[in-house]
C-alpha cells in the first residue's frame, strides 16, 4: 500500500518535471492570470484585444527561442495560441460581469508593472521548457486548460 502511494507519488513528480508536464503547467499559471488582466481591462476600459502588444510579445518570445534553439515557428504557433485562449478568456468574464456576474472586490491589478512582469517570467520558463524538447499545446489544448479558469454559472 505504502509503496503503491510512493510510486504514484514519484510518477506525477516526474510527469510534471518533463519539458511537456513543465510546459503545461506553465500554460495553467499563465491563463489562471486571464481573470485579473479582464478586471483590470474591463475597469480602465482597455480594449483585450491589443494587436500591436502581442506583436510585440511574440517577437520577443521568438527571439528568446531563436536564443535558445527552438524554431521561430513552433515559438510564434505556441505563444499565439496562449495569447489567443487567455483573449477567451478575458471576452467570457468581461462578458459575464456586463450580465451581471459579481464583479471581483478591490482594485484591478497593475497590467504594466504585476501581470506583464509574471507573464513574462511565465514566458521565460516557457522558452526553456521548448527548448528541453516539450511539444508546444494546440489552441484545442490550451482552450480545454482554460476551462478551469471560466466564470461559473
């Protein structure tokens, strides 16, 4: 019995310790931020969708991976999927709390100096994550991980 638990244990720590169990891990801290950057977008009225950021994100992103060895395009599909799951996300709460779902308590966060600041510490364990060989998520994938994160009924 004892041995059984340990051996499960040691199973989902090596699960999580590979570059794709790192990978989506990383992709559940990024789109677990989706509902404090719709707060802070719905409360300062900032458009979700910002075309010239995420150009700004994905070249930044390919460029860390060009450092690190992974391919501009496997870097470029992957990043533009999160962003295009977590911009989901921020559309389904801005949209429930314009229906009337309770709105957060307190002060949205800071976009600029909190969020972007994880987002790309989140990104930079990403990038290592690719280049140790994880298979990057599909927007399929990424929108099943985000499900968690959605407003509920």
């Amino acid at each position: 019995m004892i041995r059984a638990a340990l051996l499960a244990t040691a199973l989902v720590a090596v699960g999580c310790t590979t570059p794709d169990g790192e990978l989506a891990s990383l992709a559940r801290q990024r789109l677990a931020l989706a509902p404090d950057v719709a707060w802070t977008k719905f409360s300062r009225d900032i458009p979700v969708y910002d075309p010239a950021r995420e150009t700004t994100v994905l070249q930044s992103a390919m460029e860390q991976g060009r450092l690190h060895g992974v391919p501009e395009e496997t870097t470029r599909r992957f990043f533009a999927a999160e962003m295009e799951a977590s911009r989901r996300l921020q559309w389904e709460w801005i949209h429930a709390w314009r229906k009337g779902y309770p709105q957060p308590v307190g002060a949205p966060r800071d976009l600029v100096g909190d969020l972007r600041p994880r987002f790309d510490d989140i990104q930079r364990h990403q990038i290592t994550a690719l280049a140790r060989g994880a298979k990057p998520l599909t927007i399929s994938q990424l929108t099943e991980v985000s499900e968690r994160f959605l407003p509920k009924n």
